[in-house]
C-alpha cells in the first residue's frame, strides 16, 4: 500500500470518529438543553443543534451508504453547524451578534475542512 494511501485513509478514520464524537456531543447537548429551552429562539438553536447531530451521523452514513447523497448531505450539514453555532451566542445569554457571525463562518470554515478531508479519504 502506498504511503498516501495509508496518510488518507488514516485522515478519513479520524475525521470519521470525530464526527461520531461530534453526533454524541450535539445531540446529548440538544437534548440536555431541551427542558432549558424557554424562548424561541431557544427552542429554534436546540432543535438545530439536535437535527445538526442527526446530519453529523447522515454524513458518516453516507461515506459508505448511497454514496450519491454525500455531498448534498454534506452541504446540508455545514449550513446547519453554522447555523446552531451562529444562533447559540445569539439566544443563550446576552445577545452577541458579532460572535454568532464569528462562529457561523468558524463553523462553515470546519464544514469545508471535513468535506475536503472525506472527499480525500473516500478518493484513496
């Protein structure tokens, strides 16, 4: 096996389990904070934090699953980790718009990195 081969592979296995990691942590998070959830926008950041977990383990699916899917998969997800990481500085505590634009474009920055690494990975 070549040496990039064996480097892909590697990058595709770690970028896999921390995306499990990823799905645990988002979902227990949204679930944890569900009861905690008093206005809205509250309500709006959990059930986004909860559907972004589920697109976390859609993502890890569909790199060995109905493969075709990936990609939209992928789109999908990387708006919806902007999204609930945009909105939790913006509904949990005092409203910090620029840290919520911060962290939607940190988040996208990941989403970009991880596709990236998959379509490297999936490639080898």
């Amino acid at each position: 096996m070549k040496y990039r081969t064996v480097v892909r592979r590697s990058l595709l296995g770690c970028v896999l389990v921390l995306l499990l990691l990823f799905t645990w942590e988002a979902l227990a998070g949204g679930f944890r904070q569900l009861p905690r959830a008093r206005t809205l926008g509250q309500k709006i950041e959990t059930f986004t934090q909860i559907e972004c977990g589920l697109l976390t383990l859609l993502v890890v699916v569909t790199c060995f699953w109905q493969r075709r899917w990936s990609r939209p998969v992928r789109a999908i997800w990387g708006i919806s980790l902007a999204a609930a990481a945009g909105l939790s500085a913006l509904v949990w505590g005092p409203p910090m718009p620029l840290l919520g634009l911060l962290y939607a474009a940190l988040s996208l920055l990941v989403a970009l990195a991880v596709d990236w690494t998959l379509r490297l990975g999936l490639t080898a």
